[in-house]
C-alpha cells in the first residue's frame, strides 16, 4: 500500500504563439488506497493528482477547495473557466493491490499577483485536539489520536503550505470564552492564528465483506475553530466527517504514532484530511493581511518579528501603522491602528526575525514597539 502523498510526477511544457510562457500542461499520477469503494479511491486519486500539479506548478492552492466538488470520479474531461486549472483530462484510471491510481493531464496558467505571491507567510499555532468523548476510543485504545493528528497537521502547515508557517503545537487549553487567554497564549508563542479542534466521533460499524469475514469501518468526526491572535475572536469554524476501514483487532492496542498506523487505510483518510484542512485553511486566510509587528528599535533601526522563513527578503519596503487603544463610550477597550508616513526597507533577513532601517530619519522617534508593518506591493 502507498503513501496517500506518493505519486509519479512528470511535466511536459508546451508554448504557443498565443499563450503565455507560463501557461503549462502537467500530467500526473495520484494515488488512493481503496476504503469504501473503487469509484471513490479513484475520486480521491484524482483530488491527489490534482492538488499535487497545483503545488508543483507554484499556482493559488487555495483555489481547490473551490475545485475538488466540481470533480467526478466518472468523468475523463473537466474545463473550468475563471480558474488557474483550465483542463484537466483523464488518461487512465487503474486499481492495483487495492490502491486506484488516476493518470491526467492538467492544463495550468498559475497567477503571479494571488495572495499567496504578495503577503508574507502567517505564522499560525496548534493546540492538541481534544476527544469529546474518550470512550469511544476504547477500541485501538487509541486516546493520543487527536494528539497525534495536530502533529501531522503541524508538518503538512509546515512543508506544504503556501500562505502559512507552523510555530508548533501548544498543551495550553484553547477556549473561545477566554479571548484574553487565546491572545496571550498567541503572543508568548508569535502566533498570528490558533488553530484548536475536538474529535466528536470515532464510533466504529462492524459488517461482513463477500467472503463472510468481518470488516470494521471507522468514523473520524472533528469540528475545528481558528482563532485570530490578535483579538482572541473565532475567525473559522469548519466541520469534517470521514470513514475508513479500521483494519486492527478489535482488541489490539494501536500505537498512533507509528509508521504501521499512518499507513493503514485509516491512517491514509487522516492524511488526506489534514491536506483538507490546509486546503480550507489556504481559502479562508490567504488573503488576509499579515503584519509583522515591531519588537526592538534602536535610533533608526527597527527589528520586527517576521524572517526568512515567512519569506522576508533583503530590500522589501513596508508601510508603519501606528497602534494604540482607547476606551469606547460603554467603557469597553478598543484597538485602534492608525496609518501613519513612515516607511522601512529590510537590511538583514535572520530565519525569523528582519532588522529594517527608517526611510524618514526625523520620524523614527515615534515608533513604538508593538507597532505594525505591512508589506508594500512593487508594481
């Protein structure tokens, strides 16, 4: 059995008269191990081929969770208009040793001013997901499984991600009735967004298959909240149900961390939905601003809390807001966040920090530290 995030991977670049040198075809091979039935591992297949051309060819992969409902495991031909995937042909579509492999070629025009192009990347913190209802995971005896599963949400953030960086996972208890606690704990770890989910349902069915012997079939329920670091307020809320076949003893103990787990029919639909996750993720976030904020100054030089990594360069020129907070007629705090004529160009980029000096040298003296900073965009 393979790895959901295995394929074959070939590009062929064709140039018209006509077309731009970037538009390009991509023929690619996903893969999916068969859970429930050949049509649907061949649907997942083809979403694998789909999203791995998108990630290759350096185009918007936020833009597929718009894509993956208009797919059809019965169709060989797709043409989407207003979207950086054209065409998409299916060439062949195959099962071997109960894994559906789908072969097509992708036509792409990958945009150079998306959202992910322009911003810097958002740093975004985990916390361990909880289980609603521990009991339910007698079976396997599986209770670290939300553990486990927001580490591998933590690597795919982390290696796959377009518009985020993971700064880790956190043990501290997220809870959206504590927006103070969320802000505090978003601060002390650098944190742009919290991501924290619960595990509603890991019930199992238990069937038999042609030849009489029993299959079991899992639930994998989870309802996940995103959280913005500045205000502590819930920005996102999604909820995600997927079944697979629970191929263990019903009395064995199954360690979820291992590399035998994570290749399981079950481990593989947990894989594949933490992809989805990024990919709802990538769709709701991208486009929202990143502000790298300041955390030392010294005369003219400014450090701010972005570097390398979220894809600072040397000489990248960003515009300074001013912030600040007030008391609100009803006697609540406010933040309030004021433009202001400073401008500054990064000098040194160090892996997650940036040191930028002052455009305007007379006005250095009134900026703060915790003040923002955004990204200019060159034209």
């Amino acid at each position: 059995m393979k790895n959901v995030g295995t394929i074959l991977l070939s590009l062929f670049l064709f140039i018209f008269g006509t077309v731009p040198a970037t538009a390009s075809w991509y023929e690619v091979t996903g893969s999916a191990a068969v859970v429930s039935s050949e049509s649907q591992a061949k649907l997942y297949a083809l979403e694998d081929a789909v999203y791995k051309a998108i990630s290759f060819s350096g185009a918007d992969i936020g833009s597929i969770s718009n894509l993956y409902p208009l797919l059809d495991a019965q169709r060989t031909e797709f043409q989407f208009t207003n979207h950086e995937v054209r065409y998409i042909l299916v060439e062949e579509q195959t099962v071997k040793n109960n894994v559906a492999y789908v072969k097509v070629r992708i036509d792409i025009y990958p945009s150079t001013s998306g959202c992910q192009v322009e911003q810097y990347k958002k740093t975004v913190l985990v916390s361990n997901i909880t289980l609603t209802s521990p009991q339910q995971a007698v079976m396997g005896q599986i209770y670290q499984i939300g553990d486990d599963f927001a580490q591998v949400l933590n690597k795919q953030l982390d290696k796959e991600s377009h518009s985020f960086i993971s700064v880790g996972t956190t043990d501290y208890e997220i809870d959206k009735n504590y927006p103070t606690r969320l802000k505090m704990i978003a601060e002390d770890n650098n944190a742009q967004y919290i991501i924290a989910g619960n595990i509603t349902d890991l019930t199992a069915t238990i069937a038999a298959d042609s030849s009489g012997d029993e299959v079991v079939n899992r639930q994998f329920a989870m309802d996940l909240s995103v959280f913005d670091g500045e205000t502590g307020n819930t920005i996102m809320n999604r909820n995600y149900r997927e079944i697979a076949r629970w191929p263990f003893p019903r009395t064995s103990q199954v360690d979820t961390q291992s590399a035998r787990f994570w290749a399981s029919t079950y481990g593989e639909m947990l894989l594949r939905l933490s992809r989805h996750v990024m990919l709802d993720l990538e769709s709701e976030l991208s486009c929202k601003i990143t502000l790298p904020e300041v955390i030392s100054k010294s005369d003219q030089i400014v450090m701010m809390n972005l570097g390398r990594i979220h894809g600072v360069q040397k000489g990248d020129k960003l515009q300074l807001w001013h912030t600040g907070s007030f008391i609100d007629q009803r006697g609540l705090s406010r933040n309030k966040v004021t433009r202001s004529d400073i401008t500054l160009t990064v000098d040194r980029v160090y892996e997650t920090e940036a040191e930028l000096s002052v455009d305007q040298a007379e006005l250095a003296d009134s900026i703060q530290i915790g003040d923002v900073m955004h990204k200019q965009i060159m034209k």
